[in-house]
C-alpha cells in the first residue's frame, strides 16, 4: 500500500494538516491499515521535499496544513492510470513458509496448512462481521477485497492440502540436513491445467 498516494488523494480534496490525513485514511480503509502519526509526517516531509505537497501557515494551534500541488496532483494522476503489478506486491510469506515446510525434514506441513486454515476461517469471520457494520462504500470496498483475499487462501490451502495428498515427492534424509534430497514426482503428476 502507497502511504504516499493514498495521502496525495486525500489532499485532493483540500488541504489538510496530519491528524486530518491520518484519521481520513483510516475511515477510508475502515481502519484495516492503521497509520502511525509519525509515518504520516514523515511521508508529508518527503513528499514536500519532492515538490508535491506545500505547507500552509501554522494555525493557531500550530498545526500546519498542506495542499497538493501540481507535481502531487500528476503524481496521483498517474498512479490512478497505472494498475498495480504483481511484481510491485510483497513476497507472501505465507507461500514461502509452506515451500520451506516442504523441504524441511522436521516440518509438519499438513499442520502448518491447518494451523494456517484455521486462522484464515476466523479472520473471515471477522471480515464478514465487521462488513455488516459498514455504512461507507470506500470502506465496504476495503473490507470486500480482504474478505475475497481470504476466501482465496482458503481455496488455495485446500490446493496445497490435494497437491500434498497426491505428491509422490518424498524428502530422502540420509544424513545431517545438508544432505537431504528431493525427489521429484514425474512431469505428468505435476502438470496441472486447473
């Protein structure tokens, strides 16, 4: 998630000081991605370096207002534009833990797929509770798209669960785990046109 163009759009609605921006994005998202305070001064000061933002006079309480400034207004012009690549998305670290489960002699990894199973059925419950409470669509979108996550995973633990149930790899330990061997299944088990 973009801090920065997700505080670019909200400064495109007028100018704002942190607090603003920083309570602004949580009912956005539906609080799902809590800002640090200093994160979004932090954000606001490079942003302000790079000619996006400007800061407005103080006010009487000494809180200062940024505004978006043309550089920030194209900025978020062309990230509206752009879709988001698969290649810009962080690792998942679900899918390296369960491919390190599988080399690893001492791991249990039809346990780590329950363990994680179970954790993914209650976050979705809790997705799917907190969603009946929401009134705003930007907040609805949020909170679908977490839900949707999820139910992927889901799907996707069971996949591992049928690939795991079904794989004639087997892991050879003949020594110390320097030594430990896989041994492929053949190309037509591990073709797979789902």
């Amino acid at each position: 998630m973009s801090i920065r163009h997700g505080l670019l759009a909200l400064l495109s609605q007028g100018p704002r000081y942190g607090y603003q921006l920083r309570a602004e994005f949580e009912a956005s998202t539906g609080a799902t991605w809590p800002l640090n305070i200093g994160q979004v001064y932090t954000t606001l000061s490079r942003m302000e370096r790079d000619g996006m933002v400007a800061p407005g006079e103080q006010d009487d309480q000494g809180r200062v207002v940024y505004a978006l400034t043309d550089k920030g207004r194209s900025e978020l012009d062309r990230w509206f534009a752009t879709p988001i690549a698969q290649a810009d998305r962080p690792r998942d670290e679900l899918v390296i833990k369960l491919a390190m489960a599988v080399t690893a002699p001492a791991a249990d990894v039809r346990r780590v797929v329950q363990t994680q199973r179970t954790a993914t059925m209650r976050a979705l419950q809790e997705l799917t509770r907190a969603k009946r409470a929401v009134t705003g669509a930007a907040q609805r979108l949020v909170l679908d798209s977490m839900i949707f996550q999820a139910e992927a995973e889901q799907r996707w633990l069971d996949h591992c669960e049928a690939v795991l149930a079904t794989s004639r790899e087997t892991v050879v330990s003949a020594g110390p785990p320097e030594t430990i061997e896989a041994v492929p299944a053949t190309s037509q088990e591990t073709t797979n046109d789902d």
